[in-house]
C-alpha cells in the first residue's frame, strides 16, 4: 500500500503507523518503519526522533509491538513524534524463541553509521511541516540501552486479564564483581518496557558457572532466598520500623501476617516466607499469572502461604468487612476460609493497566478513601503499610502523600535511586522508636537476610548497644547504602583490624571469613 506523504504533515496524537522500506545498505533485505506519535500535547514547534532497533531484537516486543514503541516515546522527554527502524522481524508475531547475544558496539557502528545517514532524508519526508519554519531541522538518533547481555524466551503465555505475556531468562552485566549474573523476567505484553517479576536464576546442583549460559533452561533453578528486583528491598526494608512488635509476635508465639496485593511471579510472598517466617496471603487478578509464577519463579502455596483470584482492591474492603462482622456479600466471591485476623504488614505492588499513560503504580482505585481506610482496618495497631510507587509526575505524587496522610499516623519515603520508584511507608500508630533487649533477634535477623546483598556487612560488626541507632535511620542506611552504592562512615580512629572488615565486605568477592571476624572482634 502506498503511502501518502501527506499523512505526516502534521502531529496526530496517539497515531501508529508502520511500513517497510528497501535497505539502503542491503538493497536485498527491506527496514521496518514504525512511526508514531505522542498522546500528549505536542511541542511548538514539535521534535521528531529517530531510534534504531538493536540488531536481533526486532521480535522483542518493546520494538515490534505499538505499546513498547509507546512506552520508548513517553520515556523520551519533549519528543512529539518517534521514528523506529530496524529489520524486519520474522513472520510469526511472537518473539523469537532464539537465543539473543549482544554484539560487541564497535562491530555495527560502521554499518549503523552509513544507515543513519542514508536513511536522514526518510527520516526529514517523515517530519511535519512545522518542523521545517525555521530550516532544516536535525533529527536526532536516540541509543537504546540496557544491560542485557544475552537472553532467550522460555514460553509465551495468555491471561484473561492480563492479555500476552512472556518468561524469559537472561544474562546480564555484573559491574560489581566477575561472577555472571543470571536472572528471570516475566513481562507483559501490554507494558513490554516493565519487567513485571525478576528472579535470580543459578545453576542446579552440579553445575558450576560455566554451565554453558543461558537456553540451558532445565540447568537453572530460581533463587527466592534473593529479592533483586530494584524496589523490593526497600519494601522489606520497610520492616525495620516495627522490628520490635514483629520481635513481640515472635516470642509471643505467634507468626507475623503479610497480605501482599500483586503477586505477579511471586518473589516478594517466596522472600517474606522462606527467609524472614512470615505467614504470607497473597491476591492476583490472573490465576495464568499465578501459573506462570508456580512454574517458573518457586512460587509454591503451602499452609502458611497461600494466594487468592481477584481484584485486590475489593479483597481489602471485603477482609475489612469481615473483621468488623458486617455482610460483604455485595462484593465479588472469595474463599475467605484461612483468612481472618489482622495483619503485620500490607506490601502494595500494583501498576496500573493504562499503558498510554506510562508505567503507573500504584492505580488510581488504590488511593480511595474507602480502600485506605479498609487497609488501615486491617493492620495491627503496630502494623505497616508499604507501597511500591511509580509517580507520573510531581503533583499527583504529593497529593497521594497527602491523602495516605490523611488515614494513617506517619508517612516514611525511600526514594530506590533508579530514577523511577519510591518506597512509601505508613504506619497505623505513630512509632516508638525503642526497643527492649529482646528485639535484637529479629533486628539481626532481619540485617542479615534482607541487607546481606545490598553491602551492609558493616551491619555484622555493629554491636548491639546500637541496634537503637540504626533503626531509627535504618530506612537512610539502607536507601544510601544497599541502594545508592554509599558507604558507612568508618571513624578514623577505629581498630584498624575491625575497620578492614566493612571495607572489604563491600567488594561480595573479598569478604572476609567468619573466622576473620572472630579474630578481629577478640572473639
């Protein structure tokens, strides 16, 4: 079908347009040429980029779907109309099951360079008339990058909810040590730039690092005893304000309760479970999810972890229902059996569903009144709620402070330093901030499971007279330190036997042995 040049003249908003094109350096082969613009208002006048898709990535949904190339659009400031080329992907509409490895960049740059400038008068026919007022306008080559060595997709899936999603495992950069880092995602089509669970894979027994990589699927196991996914340990991390009731339930006898809204693969409920005794509920809205997370991401039920179908909003107000002895028959069916009682701690990781808006969390229903106020129902009166937040912008971040404010005593913040999520914390009752001699299990616990991969093995030398110390900052030591790669402050007159300890422990590969640690501590 040809193409009317005219259909470009101007920006149309959320208009998606793709074609192919001959290959000006490969006149045997033809580019796809996807063309889209912005939802939003344009710029006057409105600027137009080009990108290029990674060589063996055009299958990928993020460059062969309108949704990734949404998100790469809104994900690129002032840019009112993006310009995807790249070869074309295989005829199946799935991503490829093939296994993808990264070239080298020095490799493509001498073809990519001839592309770009072959395909600038394209790139200039397919600009609008706006653009030109004042000249010719440069168009800019946008670079995608990420740091996935290697990859290949173990299964493509479908839930009645969630539409098309993918598992794949991959291999990425490890800057921290030399050790390879591999790891497993679940995506969603409809959002194909957020990686929904990640999980750490490693080899099974018997295999060592150089088991051959990744496509070796039955070689790999997930490791649930790790939370890698950037905002997760903070939420945990979260715990730390209320280390002494949770220590209370403990030596009272009783588990601390964890109800956690969005389940997705399952790493969150799999942590709180296996490393930290907690009894774990879970609610998903796609029972596919949950079977994607029971065979591929160690998501595995038993009597103290169990999850249910359904919105998670209305499984609040039901629970909150329920507590109080009212009917809540007027809400959607759940099996409430194995429910009741309140909880320690409510971890919130919703996103919302309107991927023409961009990655969103959590969803606007979240935030009702009548939701918050069933949440805090719910809780201890020592009880916690911690929320995974992806703001769309700076105003409707501070009114949903304000309205968690609103329903609860205190509101903590870890902002997690990628650029992208905040931590919120909200605590029922206001806090005391101290604690008895029969806290310091929990806190130790607590230290060493959830920080030991975040650089805090300075934490394992601290002596317990300041376990008072640490809780009341412990959300800055662990934000600065675990998250933003800070370092403790090692006073100048320490023992210089102690202080080698923290500063080797900050390099996984050179931590030092318990037995050092004894010697050092005169133990």
């Amino acid at each position: 079908m040809a193409l009317n040049k005219a259909t470009f003249e101007t920006i149309n908003p959320s208009r998606f347009i793709a074609f192919t094109f001959p290959n000006p350096q490969n006149p045997t082969s033809r580019l796809r040429i996807a063309v889209l613009d912005s939802p939003g208002r344009p710029a006057d006048p409105p600027r137009v980029a080009a990108m290029f898709v990674p060589d063996r990535r055009e299958s990928d949904w993020i460059f062969s779907t309108e949704s990734g190339h949404l998100q790469l659009l809104l994900n690129s400031p002032r840019i009112s109309r993006l310009i995807l080329a790249g070869n074309q992907p295989g005829g199946d509409s799935r991503p490829s099951m093939e296994i993808y490895r990264r070239h080298p960049v020095e490799n493509d740059m001498s073809y990519r360079n001839d592309l770009e400038v072959s395909l600038n008068p394209l790139f200039l026919a397919l600009s609008p008339k706006s653009c030109f007022e004042h000249g010719i306008p440069e168009i800019p080559i946008l670079s995608y990058e990420d740091n996935v060595i290697s990859s290949v997709v173990l299964g493509t899936f479908v839930g009645s909810l969630v539409g098309e999603m993918l598992v794949e495992d991959v291999e990425i950069e490890n800057k921290k040590c030399s050790e390879r880092e591999f790891r497993r995602r679940l995506r969603f089509k409809r959002m194909p730039n957020l990686v929904q669970t990640e999980v750490r894979i490693v080899p099974k027994m018997g295999f060592g690092s150089d088991c051959g990589g990744i496509g070796e699927v039955e070689l790999f196991r997930p490791d649930v005893g790790v939370l890698v996914h950037p905002y997760l340990s903070p939420m945990v991390a979260s715990l730390g304000l209320i280390s002494g009731h949770i220590e209370e339930r403990f030596c009272g006898g009783f588990m601390p309760r964890a109800l956690c809204l969005g389940v997705g693969g399952g790493a969150l409920l799999a942590f709180l479970r296996t490393q930290l005794g907690f009894e774990v509920l879970g609610v998903e809205e796609d029972e596919e999810v949950l079977k994607v997370g029971r065979e591929f991401f160690g998501l595995e039920e038993c009597e103290f972890l169990k999850v249910f179908v359904g919105d998670a909003m209305e499984f609040v107000e039901k629970v909150a229902l329920c507590a109080r002895g009212e009917n809540a028959s007027s809400l959607n069916g759940f099996d409430m059996d194995g429910v009741g009682g309140e909880f320690d701690v409510i971890m919130v990781d919703l996103d919302s569903c309107d991927a023409e808006n961009g990655v969103c969390a959590p969803p606007l229903a979240f935030r009702r009144k009548r939701v918050l106020l069933a949440a805090r129902s719910i809780l201890f009166d020592k009880g916690i709620l911690a929320i995974n937040v992806v703001p769309r912008n700076s105003a409707i971040y501070e009114t949903m402070k304000h309205d968690f404010r609103e329903i609860f005593s205190e509101l903590y913040e870890i902002d997690v330093g990628n650029g992208e999520n905040f931590v919120l914390i909200a605590m029922a009752t206001p806090r005391t901030p101290s604690i008895s001699d029969s806290d310091y299990s929990f806190i130790n616990t607590y230290l060493v499971v959830s920080l030991r991969d975040a650089n805090i093995a300075v934490a394992l030398l601290v002596p317990l007279a300041l376990c008072n110390l640490i809780l009341n900052n412990i959300l800055q030591v662990v934000a600065a330190v675990g998250f933003n790669n800070k370092r403790l402050e090692i006073p100048p007159n320490a023992n210089p036997l102690v202080a080698a300890g923290p500063r080797l422990s900050w390099e996984p590969y050179r931590r030092p042995s318990f037995s050092y640690v004894m010697e050092a501590l005169h133990i």
